[in-house]
C-alpha cells in the first residue's frame, strides 16, 4: 500500500483463482479508485472485495457481486476508508438533498444506519476488524469513552454504536474487513 491512501490515489489490487486444470493463477490485477461522497469531503472509500454470502473453494477468483456498502448477515467487505482532518467541511451551498442521493447512489446503504440527529454516529450488524494503516483518529462510543488510534493500531469493532473523530493535520485511513453477523433483539 502506498502512502498516498490519504490522497485518493488509487491502490492496485490483485486477485487470484483456481484454473479449470486446477493451477493457481492471477485472475485480475486492478487498480481500485476511491469514492468521495459530496457530503463527507476529504473521505475516502475503497472497496476491494466482498459478497453477500461466504465463498466456497476452489474457484475461478470472480468477484462476486454484492451491491451494499455493508454486508448482510453471513457476507463481508474488505475496504479502505480514509477520515479526512475534524473540520473539513462541505462545500458552501451544497444542496444537502442532491448529496444525499449521491451518497446513496456511490455507497448504498451507508447513510441508512447513520443517526439524523447526531451526524457520524452509527451501528452496524457487522463485526469490523480494523488496522490503522497511517494518521491517527479517535473513536467515540456512546458510553462517552473515546479511545484514540495511531498507525498500526488495531480494533475489534462488535456493533457498537460509535463514531470518528480525526483530530489530526493528515487523513487517517483505516483498512477494514467487515462480516455481516445477525443482531438479536
């Protein structure tokens, strides 16, 4: 991974599969650009891989489709997520309705767990295993606990509701990989 993840350069990704004769071989070699939703500047979102189901082996390395930016119960997502610095702000007059369709339109379903009357917070049905790839950012229960993490910090993030803070001058991003679990209750 490069550095410039901070930037919205685009990161290569490579996949691999199983031949009909059974070889191992590369089946793509991409790179992946980023998404930046016109309400959230400065945010980055890659999304290298998922499926809503778990895959089965050997196979032919397609990327299954999955068409929700989080996974269903039993599917995961393995994605980039860059959080620009605290204060990065939209731009003046952005018609809020117009980006908020446009945010759904580029990353389906993320708005949709996103608490209205408190902007950034959020739980998922999801268990998100997170790495700190570069910058730092805080992360904000609703406890009022915040923990802050740096490069190459991890978390285990378990549906919590929660969200995040760059109080930093740099992006912070986070790679993640997300599994669909089902919430009971």
């Amino acid at each position: 991974m490069t550095s410039n993840t901070g930037k919205g350069s685009p990161v290569r990704r490579v996949a691999t599969g199983q031949a009909a004769d059974g070889k191992s071989v590369i089946v793509s070699d991409v790179e992946v650009a980023p998404v930046e939703a016109p309400l959230m500047p400065g945010a980055f979102f890659y999304s290298f891989w998922g499926a809503d189901s778990m895959p089965t082996l050997p196979n032919d390395g397609a990327q299954p489709p999955y068409s929700t930016w989080f996974p269903p119960d039993g599917g995961y997502r393995f994605e980039l997520i860059t959080l620009p610095p605290d204060g990065t702000e939209p731009p003046a007059g952005l018609d809020k309705a117009q980006a908020l369709a446009e945010t759904e339109k580029l990353l389906p379903g993320l708005m949709d767990v996103m608490d209205p009357k408190h902007p950034g917070w959020h739980a998922t049905d999801t268990i998100d295993l997170l790495y700190v790839v570069s910058g730092e950012c805080i992360l904000k229960l609703d406890s009022g606990e915040t923990t802050p993490l740096k490069a190459g910090d991890t978390l285990i993030q378990t549906g919590s509701r929660h969200a995040w803070g760059n109080p930093g001058k740099v992006p912070c991003a986070l790679l993640v990989v997300s599994i669909g679990v089902k919430r009971r209750g």
